[in-house]
C-alpha cells in the first residue's frame, strides 16, 4: 500500500472528507508556522536591536499568542477528527471485507482464507487507528509545510534555502530505505499473528474433541510459537524504529545547526539583519520537522498499512456472477441435485451425487463423515457451485437464480445453531399463539419455565445462558414459525440426549405435516426412518474402493 493509497478513499467513505479536511488544515498550519516565526523574529530583533519595551512590543506579543492559541486550535481539531474517521474507515473496511468473504463463498473460505479473514476483520483493521491519528496528518504537512516554509526562507535569505534544498533529499532517501526494511516486518508480523489466530481458531473449534481424547493440551506448544514469532516480528519493527528515529533526529539537527553557523558568521559580518537571521533559525526546524514525524510515525502506521493492503486483496478477489432471474416457489418446484460434483483436496466430495427433492416430502442424506453431506446441503442452497453435474429448481440452474430469492424461502438449521442477541421471544418471532403451540412441540415450553423472565428472557450472543440442547429447541421452534417452504437441517440431533432427539422426530414430522419440504443430514436411524427417501453420499474415493 502506498502512503495515501487511492483504493482506501474508493472502499472508505469516511476517508475522504478525513483527508480534505486534514488538507485544509495542513495549509492553516503552514501559514500559522510561517506566521509564529515572523513575529517571534520581530518581537526579539526589536527587543535586542532597537531596545524596544513591553509596552511597544504588547501588540506583536498578542498577535503571538493568538497564532500560538490558533495552532492549539488546529491541532486539537485534528486529533478529534483523525480519531473519528478512523473509527468509521475501520468499521467499514470491517463490513466490507466480511460481507466480500461471504459473496465468495464457502469455498474460498475453504481453502484457507477463512482463518484469515477473521483475523483481518477483528484486530488487524484496528492497526489503522494510527495511520490515520498520526502518519496521515504529518504526511499531509510534510506536503504543506514543507514546501511553504521552504518559500518562505527562499524569500527572506536565499543562501540557507540553497543549503535547505541541498540537505532534504537526504531525509526521504533515508526513510524509504528504512521503510522498505520495515514494510517487510510489518508484513511479516502480520502473517504471523493471521496464523497465530487461525490456529487459535481451529483449535477452538475443535476443543470438545481434543478433551473427548485427552488432547486438548497438546496444541499449546505449537500457538507458543505462533506466539513467540509474533512477539520477534513486533519487537523487530520497534527496534528499527527506534534506529530510525535516532538517525532522522541526527540528520535533521545537524541541517539546522549548518543553517545556524551559516547566519551566525554573517550576522557578524553584517551581511543579515537579526530579524531576518532569527526568522531564518526559526523557520529552519519546521522544514524537516513534518518529514521527521513522516519517518518516525511510518512505524506506527506500518501495521494497519499491511492489514489495509490484505483488506483491498480481499475486496478485489472477483466474485462469481450471481443469477438474476427470480426463484420459482418452493412449495410446488422440485430441486434437483443431478450427478453432482465437488473437487476438494481429497478428490470429489460428494461424488455423483443425485438427488430430487419432492415439495411435502423428507429427504435424508446418509453417509460416512466426510462424505459431502454438508458440502451438498451447500449446493443444494446455492452456497456452492458443483465441478461436476447440475443443481437446478424446475429445470432452472441454480447459478441463474437470483440468491436472495432462493434464501428467503430457505430455512437452514445447522449443527450448531447460530443465535443473535435478544430475548427469546425475539429470536423465535411469530405471536402469542403461535409461539406457545410451536413451543410445546419443540419442548422450548419446558425451557421456558426455568427461565427467570420466560419469554422475555434476554440471551446473548450466540444464545449465551442457555446449554446447547436447549439452543437447539429455540432454533428448532424459530424454524417452525417461519413458515418457509424448504427446511434444510444440518445433522439437527448430534450432540442431543434421547429426550432432545425425541423433540427433533416430532418436529420433522410436524413440518411434513405441515406441508413444508425437509432436507436433512442424518447419521441416526431414528432420524433415518422418518424420511420418506433416503440418499447415500460418497465421496470419490469411496466410489474408487
């Protein structure tokens, strides 16, 4: 990513009006700079050279102090603004990379991006805070000030601009062969705490069944050293920033000590006024003052400057054209899966597979894991595109269909039921009545009553308060009031006692009853034997043995 990249103000609104802001500041502060030096100058030439008193000097010292007032002003200004709009640039590279994840699908998840993307989306965006509080405004200042000051120097002394002009090449040269060295640790820093996160992730997802085997230990000294290379990548940037820094603070003082000797020896010749000269000495710092904060704030900056150029990675990914053409109504078409394919790592998965799914009816997919059974629930809602064969609703192909108009008539209950917060009664919708029969059905009625509020119980993210049998009957009574045509149910009794499993036939059948179309995973034969057919999913290589 370059300093001000152009695809930061294209996906970031709230970017643009931050950096013409930060514009017009930048030309306020030079001309207030340029404005603090003239008259510090006059102030002390009169005082020294004339003998001028308080009383003649009131009206410069004012003026001094309200351009010192105007500075603060302006300063304060920035910092509120740079935060604002770092916050807001943040949450919406945050929403548009996740939403940009999801339009690419499972499979791109898939293949290793998943991880990464959650890791890039939670803390690796926050890193842009202080591109935006610190390096941005100084580079906009070096663009200003510099320049101004440097004009403003050339006019009052043209032998300190000459020396001005000779040293600041060095200061870029400089910082970009330090940038280029830091850029890569930044980099690196960034890959491995994206790894650190995935394997964190994994690791998570996986805990039940590395403590069902007495494993669960055994991944800690592999994120140790994820850790530890995280850690070793941090302090490298840190370290060189520091060496930067102190080669930039040499630099820069020993440019405004060779303008001072400069107008110190012709101060004693008489070939400078004092006014002149003082202005000068003034003014010289302010030069490389906003090239010196560019160098050392680029350390700062460096990590949300890598996550930025991974989000616009992500977000120039192409998407696969969706379908336009409006869905045909799920409680009269028929989907169809025939001799469908997916390529994975391991060959097809699932392999041949055909299935018809019938209005009213219940189909079960069986097989063994890692099979494709969720892989074909995936095609089946138009998730995922097969390699092989065709999926298609009353002669329609799937990747014609317009999504949305296929979703709103799906509901998708997988393993693990995915909760919003609020209270029951919210998550599970419909009213009074209707709530109340879907609830002693699903068995949601008994959970209610050793809720302290009952229906206006508030749960948290992810249905926090409630155990995982009981998350289910909320998602199960929530599918049954929504009233979709199609209910597709991911493996709905894994993890379920006999009493949860009992809850879960007794819903099948009442969507059936209903009317309603279930398309479900099943490995029990209790749930087997309430569908009406019966698919078996193989894999490739289950076909080959």
């Amino acid at each position: 990513m370059r300093p001000l990249d152009p695809r930061l103000l294209r996906h970031a609104r709230a970017a643009r009006g931050y950096v013409a802001l930060t514009a017009a500041l930048g030309v306020v502060t030079a001309a207030l700079v340029v404005a603090q030096a003239l008259l510090l100058a006059h102030a002390l030439g009169a005082a020294v050279s004339d003998g001028a008193t308080l009383d003649v000097l009131a009206p410069t010292i004012a003026w001094l102090a309200a351009v010192v007032v105007a500075r603060t002003l302006v300063t304060a200004t920035q910092e509120r603004f740079a935060h604002r709009a770092a916050t807001r640039t943040v949450a919406e590279l945050r929403e548009q990379v996740v939403a940009h994840a999801v339009a690419l699908g499972p499979r791109w998840l898939a293949s290793g991006e998943g991880p990464s993307v959650v890791t890039l989306a939670t803390r690796g965006l926050d890193a842009l805070e202080p591109y935006f509080v610190r390096y941005l405004p100084q580079l906009v200042l070096a663009a200003t000030v510099t320049p101004g000051v440097l004009l403003v120097v050339l006019g009052l002394d043209w032998v300190s601009a000459a020396i001005l002009v000779v040293v600041i090449p060095l200061v870029p040269i400089f910082m970009v062969l330090v940038g280029r060295l830091t850029q890569g640790r930044s980099e690196r820093g960034l890959v491995s705490m994206q790894r650190l996160g995935a394997q964190v992730l994994d690791l998570l997802a996986g805990l039940p069944t590395l403590r069902a085997h007495g494993r669960e230990r055994g991944p800690g000294a592999r994120v140790r050293t994820l850790g530890d290379a995280h850690r070793q990548a941090t302090m490298g940037t840190l370290r060189i920033a520091f060496l930067s820094g102190m080669v930039l603070e040499l630099l820069t003082t020993l440019s405004v000590a060779l303008v001072a000797v400069g107008i110190g020896l012709r101060l004693v010749e008489g070939d400078l006024d004092l006014v002149t000269g003082i202005a000068v000495l003034v003014l010289a710092p302010e030069v490389f003052l906003p090239l010196r904060q560019v160098g050392v704030q680029f350390h700062a900056a460096a990590d949300g400057v890598a996550a930025a150029g991974r989000a616009f990675e992500v977000l120039e990914t192409p998407v696969p054209p969706a379908g336009t053409r409006t869905a045909p109504d799920l409680r009269t078409a028929t989907l169809r899966l025939d001799a469908v394919g997916v390529r994975t790592s391991g060959g097809s998965t699932p392999h041949g597979l055909d299935l018809v799914l019938r209005p009213g009816t219940v189909v079960a997919l069986t097989g063994p894991s890692g099979a494709g059974k969720t892989t074909a629930l995936e095609v089946a809602l138009g998730l995922l595109r097969p390699d092989e064969g065709r999926a298609s609703i009353d002669g329609v192909d799937l990747a014609d269909l317009d999504p949305s108009s296929v979703w709103a008539q799906v509901s998708w209950l997988p393993q693990r039921p995915v909760l919003e917060p609020g209270t029951v009664a919210e998550l599970v919708g419909g009213d009074d009545a209707s709530r109340a029969a879907a609830a002693a059905l699903t068995g949601l009625d008994t959970v209610l009553a050793a809720l302290p509020d009952g229906w206006a119980t508030a749960l948290g993210r992810g249905g926090a308060g409630l155990s995982l049998g009981q998350r289910q009957r909320v998602a199960l009574t929530r599918t049954l009031l929504a009233q979709t045509p199609l209910v597709i149910l991911d493996e709905p009794t894994a993890h379920l006692d006999a009493a949860g499993e009992r809850v879960v036939l007794d819903t099948v059948r009442a969507l059936r009853d209903a009317g309603r179309t279930v398309l479900l995973v099943a490995h029990r034969p209790s749930l087997v034997a309430v569908a009406d057919d019966v698919v078996q999913v193989r894999s490739a290589a289950a076909v080959l043995a």
